[in-house]
C-alpha cells in the first residue's frame, strides 16, 4: 500500500516542471490547481 500523498507530490512534480513562470522556490504545489489545467492537480489529490 502507497502513501496517499505520493500521487500529489509526483504530480505537483511534473506539472511543477512542464508549466511555464512555476518556479518551485516561489510556489506552493497546491497553486497548480489554479489555472487553466488545474483540474489535473485537483484530480491527483
């Protein structure tokens, strides 16, 4: 059995990664699920 937080956090990577002006020193995950492709943070969590 996997921790529940593993997805979150392997998606908030990518997405971190692959969004232009996500700068993971400025940014929390969680503000991924704000813009035009958050419904994908928000499905992973």
């Amino acid at each position: 059995m996997r921790p529940a937080g593993l997805p979150f956090l392997a998606m908030g990577l990518v997405q971190g990664l692959t969004r232009d002006g996500f700068d993971f020193t400025r940014n929390a995950i969680s503000q991924l699920a704000l813009d035009e492709a958050g419904w994908i943070q928000t499905v992973s969590s």
